[in-house]
C-alpha cells in the first residue's frame, strides 16, 4: 500500500492506497518539535494497528521545522521504499501562473492536482484548517493563485483572548441567527459569518474566471459550515492525500 502524509500547521492526515482506493485514514495532531523518531514511533504504531505494509510513501508539509524530521523519520525508518516528497523539482503536472512560484505551500500544489483530475476546470478548492484558503484553478489546470482569510479555530481563539467577556465555545450550528445568549452570539458568528464569507469571496472569483464547473470544500473544519454555503458544490475531505498519490505515480 502506499502511504501520503500531509502535515499541516495544526492537523497531520495519513492514508494508505491500494491503487486509488483509499483503504486507511488518520488524524493526528501536528506537533513541530516532534523528532524523526518521534513521528516515526507515531506513523509505526497507527501502521501496525491496521497490519499494514508499503510499498511507497508520499509526502508533503506547510510546517518546515516538522518537514525536516519527516525527510528524518523517512530516511531512517522507510529507506528501503520509494518515497516523494513535494517539493521544488517534484513532477506535478500543474503550472503556477502566479507572481513568484517559489511561495507556493506543497498543498495547495496537490490540491490544483487533484481537484483538476476529480472535477475539471476552472474550479475552486477551498480548504477549511488553520487558515481558510482558496486555490483557483484555471480550465487548463494551472493554478491561478486565491485567497486567504482566518481559520474558524483561531478566529475564536483570538476573540477570547481579547474581549474580556468572551470565552471559547463548540463551534456548532445555532438554532437561530439571533443569538439569545453569549455562546449562541458567538455560535452564530462563526457558522453564518464564516459561510457568508465562504460565498461571498467565490462568487467574486467565479466573477473573474467567467465559469466554474466545481467548488469543493476540503480540510478538517469543512463540516461545520458548508451545509449553510451556497457555493460548495462537493466536499472531498481526503483531496489532498489523493493528490499526493496522484504525485507519487507521476515519479515513480
């Protein structure tokens, strides 16, 4: 089986296939200090909860201080498989018809990949975590460049560290748009406020482009507002991961 790692800034997400299929997931969280030996104690262990074995192994991270001990942890405990890591040099198939190339996160890289294999072009990927991205691909599958704005998480964490009265609540679906209480108003402004922006920001970039065949919803947060997001048209929660399978068979 093969194994893809995508190591975000807050949320690590591994998968193994068995040629497309997606057969195993995990989501831990990402830890920057963790060693080589750390993550290769945490990748082992999930593995041999599920008897798997790899065949290759396909990577790629936002977090540079965590994408040095990965390249550790798979020279020391993956050596003997064939392995990518996303990087500069790394066959993808897409163009980035933006301004300089070299700032581009390895995600947003596979995620054009693959939403332009799954679905076509021009689409827009937009991915729910640390940060709210959006990734505009173009109908020949270039990546256009996007947008990004707050995560949910740490728009709530921000609002409890700095107003005094507020705290930190489940970032759930109020049962009414008109709060009733401090944890309902806040509820509130997090579920329709997130997908107005959601919308708002897609229905500016479909302006731009002229046409969009697919907007899919990604990442670990996508499930909290995209039932209230007029403008998502799929949710493929795993796109990043079959990205990198996608990358892997295009250079091994």
């Amino acid at each position: 089986m093969l194994l893809c790692i995508d190591i975000g800034n807050t949320n690590t997400v591994l998968a193994t296939f068995e040629g497309d299929k997606l057969v195993h997931s995990w989501r831990i969280k990402t830890d920057a200090r963790n060693t080589a030996d750390e993550l290769g104690l945490h990748f082992r262990g999930l593995l041999a909860a599920d008897n798997v074995e790899l065949s290759g192994v396909a990577a790629c991270s936002t977090v540079p201080a965590a994408l040095r001990s990965l390249r550790g942890m798979l020279s020391r405990y993956y050596g003997g498989l064939p392995t990518v890591v996303v990087e500069a040099g790394v066959r993808t198939g897409v163009q980035l018809a933006i301004d300089n190339p070299k700032e581009v996160g390895s995600d947003r890289v596979v995620n054009t990949l693959a939403a332009y294999t799954l679905y076509g072009g021009p689409s827009i990927v937009v991915d729910f975590g640390t940060t709210t991205n959006f990734d505009v691909i173009s109908a020949r599958g270039e990546f256009l460049g996007g947008a990004f704005a707050p995560g949910i998480e740490i728009s709530f964490d921000a609002l409890a560290a700095r107003a005094a009265q507020l705290r930190k609540v489940e970032p759930v679906r109020p049962r009414s748009v008109i709060g009733k209480n401090t944890v309902e108003c806040l509820q509130s402004g997090m579920y329709f406020g997130f997908a107005g922006q959601v919308d708002r920001i897609v229905e500016r970039m479909t302006e731009e482009l002229g046409e969009v065949k697919a907007v899919i919803a990604t990442g670990g947060l996508a499930p909290l507002v995209i039932g209230e997001c007029r403008t998502i048209t799929h949710h493929e929660p795993m796109i990043t991961l079959i990205g990198l399978r996608m990358v892997f068979e295009r250079n091994t």
